[in-house]
C-alpha cells in the first residue's frame, strides 16, 4: 500500500521494522494525519514467502517532502506500537537518484519460450525471430516478470508447438501481455477483458504500441460477463490469470464459454490452491493437461476430459 505523496519528491524517511498489523496501522494513521501533499505512507512484507506463505516482519516507511519533527512522530506511532517500539524508528534523508531510470534497471527483459517481455529501454535485446512485448511497469498487473504471467507464456509457447487456437479469450487481461502474445502469434482476433478499467485502458494502449492493435481491443468485464466476449464462444483456448477463488467461481462460466477439445490456461495460484481450482474444472469436465511451477506459483493447462459439464 502507497498513499500521498510520490517517492520522486521526498526528501526525508522514517521507517520502523513491525508486525503486518501494527505497520497497516501507523500507514493509515499517518495518511490521516499528515497532509497528503507533503506525506506517504508505505506498509509492506519484508521477504515473502510463497512456500507457506506465512506473514513475516513487515516494514512501515513514512516519506516527507520536509524535515519531520521527529519526536512528534515517534509520539503518534507510540499510540499504535507503544513508547518502545516507536524508538526503534528510523529517520534518514532519501538518496537523490532518477526513480524511473532505477525502477527500469531492475526491470530486465524476460525470455518465455519464443516471447520476450521488454521495456523500452532494451529494445536493442530483442532477437530475431522473437515475439517481442514492451511494456513499462504501471498501474495494470503483468509486465511478464511476475511468476504467474511467465507461467502462461511458456503455457502459450508450448500449446503454439502442437496446434493454432483459432478462437482466444483473455480474462482478467492486466496489461495485455498474455492476449496481445496470443494475437501477435496467431496474427488473428483475440478478445480480452478485465473488471479493472485502468487495466483496460492500459491493454488497448500497450496492444496499439506493441502492433496487436487491429486484433485485440480490451473491454471492462466482471469475468467473462461481456456480450462482446459472449459473443466470441466457443473459445478453443482461454486464459485466466487471476487468483484462486475467482477462478473456482468462474468455473462454470468458463466451461460454458470453451469449445469442446478446448483448454484453460489458469494461474495466479499458489500450492495449495490446486486442488480446490482442479476441483472445480472436474466438475465441468475438465482434466489437468500440464502443470508449471515458477517462483512458488502455480500455472495449470486444463482440457476437456469427455465429462459432460454441470448445468448451471
């Protein structure tokens, strides 16, 4: 979480190693405090572990645009964590340096199978043959570094080696990357949608930028509850890369929506999600295909099984 004021304009920093309780707590307590123009707020996980996931310490950090009042701060967050703990609270300035520029280095290309997944800044990367994507790191989820998103593309690398869907539907679309890599490869329609509309708007701009423009046009859909998606079924591919309730939910949507011989990509899950999401895609008469594991996450291959779905 991230209120107030941009990190490009702090000078100063307070940050205080917590628990996840007491760091959401002194996050929001300064956000209403503190005027928003002058003040951030920060509270997030120190290391994550997808293994167990099991909360560890996490880290509240407060950025000021002036120097703070340092013992007027230690006095608010002591009505959260106490006097002790308040003192451990440490105050420094912000090294000056290009957020964007120090954002980018981080930002490497990554290779799934035939696709590349880039910023602007390493076009020069981009190899012959090469699907490429640019995509900048933004508000919308999926830049392709995030063990799920890679998780598809290799699952769309390895379908595209044994057939050509004909008919791809993209649900919960993020940026774009897994449907603009489906359009760019097929070089034919691909319909998306997500039920963020920041994500939509950034899909159709990444697909204009990135050449998928006359194939793909993302719209604003609560799963794939969209006549423009509707209308696009049977689907002999989909992909939905959410998280698992959604995607437990969406089960029996999906099914009605996928051709018979179609597969479901899904992912956005962790170990002990794939039992209930395969659970509920039996149910519909889907079979687990394929499974990959990447960085701790999940990503399934289903297919129709011959089961007859459950109605509705």
């Amino acid at each position: 979480m991230l209120e107030g004021l941009p990190p490009n304009n702090a000078a100063h920093l307070m940050r205080l190693v917590t628990d996840e309780t007491h760091a959401r707590q002194i996050a929001d307590l300064v956000v209403e405090t503190f005027d928003p123009a002058e003040t951030a707020a920060s509270a997030f996980e120190l290391e994550t572990s997808t293994r167990d996931w099991n909360s560890g310490p996490w880290v509240v950090e407060i950025y000021f645009g002036e120097a703070p009042d340092e013992d007027n701060v230690r006095e608010l967050i002591a009505c959260v964590v106490g006097p002790e703990v308040a003192g451990q609270a440490e105050f420094g300035r912000v090294a000056q340096q290009d957020w964007v520029a120090s954002a980018l280095e981080g930002l490497a290309p990554v290779r799934a199978g035939r696709f590349l997944v880039h910023g602007s800044h390493d076009r020069q990367r981009v190899r012959t043959h090469e699907i490429a994507l640019e995509i900048e790191a933004a508000l919308a989820f999926g830049t392709g570094h995030h063990g799920t998103t890679r998780g598809c593309l290799l699952m769309l690398d390895a379908i595209l080696k044994q057939r050509r869907p004909r008919r791809v539907l993209d649900v919960g679309t993020g940026s774009g990357v897994l449907a603009m890599a489906a359009a760019r490869a097929l070089r034919a329609p691909v319909r998306a949608g997500d039920i963020d509309p920041v994500s939509v708007t950034a899909a159709n701009s990444n697909a204009r930028i990135n050449g998928a423009g006359p194939w793909l046009k993302a719209v604003v859909a609560r799963g794939a509850a969209h006549p423009t998606l509707q209308a696009g079924a049977p689907y002999d591919l989909i992909f939905a890369n959410i998280l698992a309730r959604p995607l437990r939910q969406l089960a029996p949507d999906l099914a009605l929506l996928c051709d018979t011989g179609g597969e479901i990509v899904l992912s956005g899950l962790i170990a002990r999600d794939v039992a209930g999401v395969l659970s509920a895609y039996a149910a519909q008469g889907f079979a687990l295909k394929k499974r990959l594991e990447i960085e701790g996450w999940s990503t399934l291959l289903v297919s129709r099984s011959g089961a007859a779905p459950r109605p509705l």
